[in-house]
C-alpha cells in the first residue's frame, strides 16, 4: 500500500509520517518512509544518531536491482521492520538533474512490491519536486495535514489547483487538523477543511521530534488518534485491498524483515 502524507508547512508532516512509520513497524508490517524535502534537507534532525547518511538521490534517475536500492536505506533505531530512504544533510534541489517521471513511478513500483507500506512525506512546494508530485497521483492514500492558521488556509487556497487533475483524486484525501491547539479557531477550520480527524498537539511527541526519538512509542492522546488512525483508514483498507474486495487488485508482497521477528503480534490497535 502507498500512503503520501502531504500538507502546509509546519503542519506535522514529517511527525506524522514517521510516527506512522513507527507505529506500523510494531505491529510487525515492513514499511519504508521515504522523505521526499530537497528543498531544506532537515534529515539529521530526525534521525540524529545517524552518522554515515547515504543519499538517496540516484536511486530515482538508475536502474537499480532490489540489493543496491538496500544498500541506500537506512534502518530506524529501535525498529525491527522499518527503514527510510532521504537526501543527505547540506543536499539540494540542484544536487540532482530533474528527474524523469517514468523512473520515478518504476522505482515507486519497484519499492511497492518490497514493502508491505511506503509512506512519502510529501514536499509541501509539489511544483518542484517530482518524487511528491508523482507519490500523490499513485498512492492509495493520501493525509493532507491542515493546520489551524490563516498561513496555511492560504496555502491550500493557492495549491490545491496544483493538483486538480482527476487522476489525484483530492476528494478522496483524508483531512486532519493537526498540530491542533485549544487557543485556535478549530470549529472554523474543521468546516474549512472537512476534515475527519484532530491531531492535536501534543507535548510529548514535540518533544520527541526535538530530541530525535520519533522512533519510540510513547502513551499520549496523539498515539490515540493514529492508532485510530491506522486501525479505520490503512488497516482495514488493506485487508479488503488485499482480498480482492475494493476496485483495484494488489498482487502478493514479497516479504521482508530489516531485522528479525521481535515486533508484537497484534494486528489492530485499542483506541483507548
């Protein structure tokens, strides 16, 4: 499954994808978290422990097999099924030619058939960055992370066009207002946006992002709400996806584990 994670700047894209990364990887799904920003490279303040970053730049303009695109992944730290694939930190928009769309969508289908998820965290600017352009026209899922501002009212107003091509499908996105606190005004925004969940913002997990340590999963009401998440828009979705129940059909993954088998067994998540 192909999820793209998308939104205005400062709207939580980047936590939520990876948390969603992590979140998945417990419950023992092989997941890939791809970030897309080439235009500031903020990698190495997410993964911090990270000393030999190896840039991912090439893999969309060569025709590579399924060894050397591993060999470009990196594993997340305390994670037994999850990996990522970046730009490397002081990496730029001009580090690499433009890339051709057709080798994107082949190494998106390529990367499809080796992970049970890949989840894009989307570039806000789309206009310039092929790999979120092409992500948001293929993925069977797309969070477009709103929040509560008139900046990022603005931004949905002035980009939202950018994708009005049928084939992104932006009725079907899945709204949340995200990074959402009590002293904004959230009804006008839930009505603004239509969107189907909150995200609010949660100190714990800032402070998580600000010490590298998305990677671990702790209590909070933000946890609630993607597991719930996870369980009603990916899980289940998935699950009739791969039956054949829905439109299209998945051919079969190739299974593959980064690290062993000590994730937890269970398949769904307490909303609690």
């Amino acid at each position: 499954m192909i999820i793209s994670v998308w939104g205005s700047n400062a709207s939580g894209k980047t936590t939520f994808a990876t948390k969603l990364g992590v979140t998945l990887d417990s419950i023992k799904k092989n997941t890939l978290i791809i970030y897309t920003e080439n235009l500031s490279v903020d990698i190495s303040s997410i993964y911090p422990y990270e000393k030999n970053f190896i840039s991912m730049g090439d893999l969309w303009q060569m025709d590579l097999s399924e060894d050397e695109i591993y060999k470009l992944m990196h594993t997340v730290r305390g994670t037994d099924n999850l990996a990522y694939l970046a730009y490397a930190p002081k990496e730029n928009i001009f580090s690499y030619p433009v890339y051709a769309k057709y080798n994107v969508v082949k190494v998106i289908m390529q990367l499809a058939d080796m992970f049970d998820f890949l989840i894009f965290d989307c570039s806000s600017d789309v206009s310039s960055n092929m790999i979120s352009m092409t992500a948001l026209e293929m993925s069977d899922i797309v969070f477009r992370m709103c929040s509560g501002t008139f900046k990022s009212n603005c931004f949905f107003d002035s980009n939202l066009p950018l994708l009005s091509d049928s084939r992104f499908n932006v009725e079907k996105h899945i709204n949340i207002l995200s990074s959402a606190r009590d002293y904004e005004a959230l009804s006008i925004y839930r009505a603004k946006y239509a969107t189907s969940y909150d995200l609010a913002f949660d100190e714990s997990i800032h402070k998580q992002f600000i010490e590298g340590e998305l990677n671990k999963i702790n209590k909070s009401k933000y946890q609630n709400t993607l597991n719930n998440i996870i369980n009603k828009e990916i899980l289940l979705k998935n699950e009739l996806k791969v039956k054949g129940i829905s439109k299209e059909v998945s051919k079969p993954k190739k299974k593959f584990t980064l690290f062993g088998k000590k994730a937890k067994e269970n398949e769904v998540f307490d909303d609690e």
